[in-house]
C-alpha cells in the first residue's frame, strides 16, 4: 500500500494569506495609535511641567491681580502659549491664580491648573 502525499490546495494557501494579512494590518494600526498615544502624552506632560513652573514662579514672586497670556518655547520646539488669570478671594491674603497652557497646534487647553498663593501684605 503507497501513501501519496498531498499538498497544499490553492485555496488553502489563499485562506492562510488573508489570515496572515487580516492580523498584519491589525498589527500596524495598532502600532500606529500606540506612537500617536506617546507623542500626544509627551505633549501633555510639557505643557503640565511648564504649567506648574509658571505656577512655581507666581508662588516665589506673586503677580498683580488680573489676566496676562504670553508665549513659551520648550525645548526648541514651536512652543506653547499660556494664559494667567489673578483673583482675589474672600480672604485678603490670598489670590486664586488660574494657568492655561495651550499646545503649539492651538487646539484647546493642554493643560489647566488652579491654586491658591499667599499675597504679600499691603
């Protein structure tokens, strides 16, 4: 009794590409959105890390009352504009100081911080 060995069908073969190509692309979108998610999570933690500095920097030298936005560079990159609001409170020794950093591409608040500093006496 011979046994022949038997091959692989065509449509076998077809059936083992799709597979492989279905789990291929599923590979590389998720690829895609994991680098997307790490670059939009390095932004993120700039704009918090510029935000408690100018936090810190209010609290070393408290800033008049009012709104003042301007500019910041991080890192040579295009930068990142912030918005400072100064408010009183019922106590008269403190202020309410609001930071919004937005990201170079100008799509919303990046980052938002609110405290509460002690104000020099008058």
């Amino acid at each position: 009794m011979m046994h022949t060995r038997r091959g692989m069908t065509l449509l076998e073969v077809l059936v083992a590409v799709a597979v492989l190509a279905t789990g291929v692309v599923a590979v590389e979108r998720l690829l895609a959105r994991s680098v997307g998610a790490v670059a939009t999570d390095a932004e993120l933690t700039r704009a918090m890390l510029l935000a408690r500095a100018l936090l810190a920097e209010a609290e070393l030298a408290p800033p008049e009352g009012g709104h003042s936005a301007g500019g910041l560079a991080a890192h040579g990159e295009a930068g990142f504009r912030f918005e400072r609001d100064v408010t009183p409170t019922p106590h008269p020794r403190l202020r309410e100081v609001r930071i919004r950093v937005y990201s170079g591409a100008g799509d919303g608040v990046t980052c938002e911080l609110v405290e509460l500093i002690r104000a020099p006496a008058s």
